[in-house]
C-alpha cells in the first residue's frame, strides 16, 4: 500500500509541476472505479449472469459424481460383514480412486470457472480502456487512474467519472448491438 500511495503522490507532483512548466491553468485528473464499472454495466451484468449459469452447471456435475460416492460409501457400509476382505478391500480402493478423481474434478471446476472469469473480466477490460481512452480526450484529461489502485484514499465525487464511463460503454454496446 505505501509503494501505491507514493506512486500516486509523484504522480500528482510530476503532473503538478508539468502544468506549471507549461503555463497550464489547470490539470484535470479523473478517477475510474473498473471493479464498479464490471458490476454495474449492462456487459458485465449479463456476463456475471452467464458465469453464474456456468458456475450452476458445473455445481450440478460435481454434485452428482459426489452423490454417486456417497451411495458407494453407504453400499460398503450396509455390505461390509456380508463381503469377504477381498471384496472389502476393492470397494474401499474403489472409492478412494473415485474420491480422488472427485478432488481432482473439483480443482478443474475450479480453474476453469477462474479462467472463464479472467477471460471475461479481461475482454470488458478492454473495451472499458477504448472507452476512458475516448473520455480522456474528449474532456481534456491530463490523468485518469483506478480508484482502487495507486493509494487514492480520498477523492471528490467531481473527479470520479465511474457513472460516465458505465453509461458510455453500455450506449458502445447498445450501438454495437443494431
């Protein structure tokens, strides 16, 4: 945290002393919450639903290759005093070998649904970058920077731009949709 406060005080200073330099009147500085901006756009709202989707899916596969262990666990239980050892012994490898293959599933579930929600995150990311790009230009940034990043603690709601960037992007897609 000190490394993005400093940052952002050199920053504000090097900005500072550039616009005096250059006779500047003023310099005027943005600020973007993107996490804000992923939740609350109408992109990010229908990508958050998709990956729930996924995410409900891939639950209902696991569920069932965990109930299908279950039912083998509670068949050795009823079973044990009527199998012979050897019989024993292969139901208990048999679910030990499924209780692996359970974890190891688990784990996959878990990196893809991280994988889909990188991908997704990273793709709107990109979108929303074009879009402060435009915004920047447009309303004579000097910096925009991430809310969230770089130890800003405080910052008036007149220099955060949050609202504007969401509606922006979500009038792209709209445009982007006929």
């Amino acid at each position: 945290m000190k490394k993005g406060f400093l940052f952002s005080a050199v920053m504000i200073a090097v900005l500072l002393a550039h616009g005096i330099g250059l006779g500047e009147d003023s310099i005027k500085i943005g600020l973007v919450d993107l996490q804000r901006c992923l939740q609350e756009s109408k992109e990010g709202q229908k990508v958050i639903n998709l990956l729930k989707d996924k995410k409900a899916a891939l639950q209902r596969q696991f569920d069932t290759k965990q109930k299908e262990l279950l039912e083998l666990r509670q068949e050795l239980e009823k079973q044990a005093m009527m199998l012979s050892m050897d019989a024993q012994e292969d139901k208990k490898k048999t679910i030990e070998r499924k209780t692996r293959e359970l974890e190891y599933f688990y784990k996959d579930l878990n990196e893809e649904m991280i994988r889909a929600q990188e991908k997704e995150k990273k793709e709107i990311l990109k979108e929303l970058s074009k879009i402060i790009e435009k915004i920047g230009a447009e309303g004579n940034y000097t910096l925009i920077t991430e809310r969230k990043a770089g130890g800003v603690l405080y910052c008036a709601d007149s220099v955060d731009i949050t609202e504007k960037v969401i509606k922006a992007y979500d009038q792209m897609k709209e445009e982007s949709k006929k």
